[in-house]
C-alpha cells in the first residue's frame, strides 16, 4: 500500500509539473520569436537612421590650430576643484569617446563631481600638415594647450590626462618639462615598452616594412590603414561583433551603444606622415621611448626625470597595448606618490562603458580629487 502511494504521489506530481515545464518551454519560444520580430523591424530601422548624437555636453570651443582643437566644458556645479585637467586624446580618433551620451560620458562625470574639464581634440591633419612631427606636438601643441588653460581658468597648475598615445605625448612633454605647470599626470593605456605590442612590431620590422616609401608616396596615413592594423590583431572580431548586434537588434539601449561606438570607429582619423614616421623607426623600431635613446628637439627624453604623483591605469584584457607594454611607466618615472591599476575590460571600455562607468571614472576621480586642492 505505501509502495502504490509513493507511486501514486509519484505521478501526481510528475503530472503536476508537466505543465510547468511545458509552460515554461512555451514562454521562451514566444520571447524569442518576439525578438525575432523586433530584430527584423529594428534591422530596418538601423539601417535607415542617421549616426546618432555624440560629444553633447556642452563645450566651447577656446582654441583651433589646424588638426589640433582646445575645448573647455561649461562646469556643472558652482564649487569646482582649484586645480583644471587638460585630457591629450589620442591622436587617431576623436575625444567623444569621452562624452558618448548623457548618462554614458565620463566628462559629464567628473563636472558633476565639481571638476573643470580642457580637453585637446585631433582634427584631420591637411596635406599641408603632412610635415608634422613629435616636436610639433611635443614642443608646441601641448605647451601652448596648457598656457591657454592657465590664462582662461586664472590657475597655474593643471593636471594632464592622456589616453593611449595622448598618454604618450604627455610622458613625453613631462620627460622634457618635469619642473614645469604640471601638478598631476594620469595615463590611460600608455605604451611605453613598444616591443611588448607585437603583431604590430612584427609587422613594421624594418626588414620588411619600406616606411619611407610609404611616408613619401602617401604624405598622409590614411584611416583605412590605421583601421585594418588594428582589425589584423583580431581577425575575427569584426564577424562576432557583427554577430552580437544581431543577437541584441531588439535591445535598443545595447544598439544605441554600438552604434555610438561604431561612429567613434568609423571616424578614425589620418595621421600626418612624418609623424607616422617618428612613431613608426623611433617607437616601434628602435624601442627608444623605452630605452632612452628618444630625442625631440635635439633634448633626451629620459622618463626617470618626471616626478609628479602619476597614475597609470590599464585594461587586463586590452589587445592593443597589452599591460606589459604600458608597466614600465610606473617603473621607470621617478615620482614618490605613483600607483598601477589594472581592470577587467579592452582598449576602449576601459573609459566608456558600464566597465568604465563601475571602474575607471570612479578611481580617476577619487586619485584627482586629492590632489586638486
């Protein structure tokens, strides 16, 4: 009698959850032909909507020196830090992947947390501009940038924030300027040991690349070039982001990030030819950043001499500058207050993005706060 109980309540509630598990089948199935349905009306949406808004916050523009432009933000709070930051962006794509969008921006970020924000933007260099060189940005844009700051904020001290090789640029000017306006530097994804990237050194070997002929032919490096270098260091990439978007078309805040994200992709930007040139024999041929043996404008550029409180900040699983091609930045600079921070996430979410948003911006404004006063 138990035996036929336990069988009988056996059954009773494998009955019992029959239509639980089918209910529950049947659900996913309506979900996903529901978003079946939204891909294919969304599809078409995307494709015949214009790039969306980007770089919104409000700016001014202080200063236009061909492809270089200054840009001051209008504060977001009445109290602000005493000390400015002047971000150098890199000088391949354009400085809104700082500001994607209201909510998505890491300058709106930091003027709600009372900073005032200088930002220096890249334009595309004309042919006239081909001749451009380490000098001219080194010795010349960022200097004037941070004078300009100065007199427009009435502040002496400024605090520099590079991005790649904006961070590059500016270890650069603060090897040859360590006792200059500078109170603070902050590098995102800064190479340094650029033997370390190296498909890319593999690539411009001079054995092999005829860099001469290329900067001689062309004068101007164009977009697509600069582009399939980074796509050759993942092949595959552009297919499975492809993928993704396919599978979130019915998402429309995952659609509005991409598409954010593919307009800062699809605006890369050409680079003057002798300054490729620099970049490519000085950098990635000859190591001489890291070894320093780098000269600009006939001075040494020795890191050890800069002494300001750095902070470096890199992607764990970033591609392009891997964190041993960026480490010897804490390593080598001979500052006391210097600090190393590594985060999950790649080459760009690393300053926006959700990552970014839980990461990256709330350790760059704690580390600048105390030492904006």
């Amino acid at each position: 009698m138990a035996t036929q109980d336990a069988r009988s309540a056996g059954q009773s509630s494998s009955q019992s959850d029959a239509p639980s598990a089918g209910s529950g089948i049947a659900d996913r199935l309506r979900a996903e032909v529901d978003r079946a349905i939204q891909r294919s009306l969304k599809g078409l949406d995307y494709l015949g909507s214009p790039a969306p808004a980007v770089g919104i916050t409000p700016k001014t523009l202080l200063h236009r020196d061909g492809t270089l432009s200054l840009y001051h933000y209008e504060p977001l709070e009445r109290e602000v830090y005493r000390v400015p930051i002047l971000f150098v962006m890199a000088t391949t794509n354009k400085a809104f992947v700082f500001d994607m969008a209201p909510g998505q921006s890491m300058i709106e970020f930091l003027l709600k947390r009372g900073h005032d924000i200088y930002v220096m933007d890249w334009n595309a260099p004309t042919l006239a501009e081909r001749h451009l060189t380490f000098e001219d940005y080194v010795l010349g844009f960022i200097p004037d940038c941070i004078r300009r700051v100065q007199e427009d904020s009435g502040v002496d001290d400024v605090s520099l924030v590079g991005y790649c090789f904006g961070g590059v640029l500016s270890v650069m000017y603060m090897a040859l300027f360590p006792d200059g306006p500078v109170r603070n530097l902050a590098c995102f994804t800064t190479p340094i040991n650029f033997q370390e990237m190296k498909l890319f050194h593999q690539w411009t070997r001079a054995d092999h690349f005829d860099l001469d002929r290329l900067v001689e032919k062309l004068g101007i490096i164009p977009p697509e070039m600069i582009v399939a270098g980074f796509e050759m260091l993942r092949p595959a990439s552009v297919v499975a982001t492809q993928i993704r978007l396919w599978d979130n078309l019915w998402n429309d805040e995952y659609v509005a990030a991409y598409r954010r994200m593919e307009r800062w992709g699809n605006e890369t930007l050409p680079l003057a030819g002798e300054y490729f040139r620099q970049t490519i024999r000085e950098l990635m041929q000859k190591n001489a950043l890291y070894d320093g043996t780098l000269e600009i404008g006939g001075r040494r550029v020795d890191i050890g001499r800069i002494k300001v409180p750095l902070l470096h900040v890199m992607a764990k699983y970033d591609h392009i500058v891997p964190p041993a091609c960026g480490r010897p930045l804490v390593e080598l600079v001979g500052s006391t207050d210097k600090e190393e921070v590594i985060v999950p996430g790649g080459h760009v979410s690393i300053v926006a993005g959700a990552n970014a948003i839980r990461r990256m911006w709330p350790k760059l404004n704690q580390w600048l706060e105390r030492r904006s006063t």
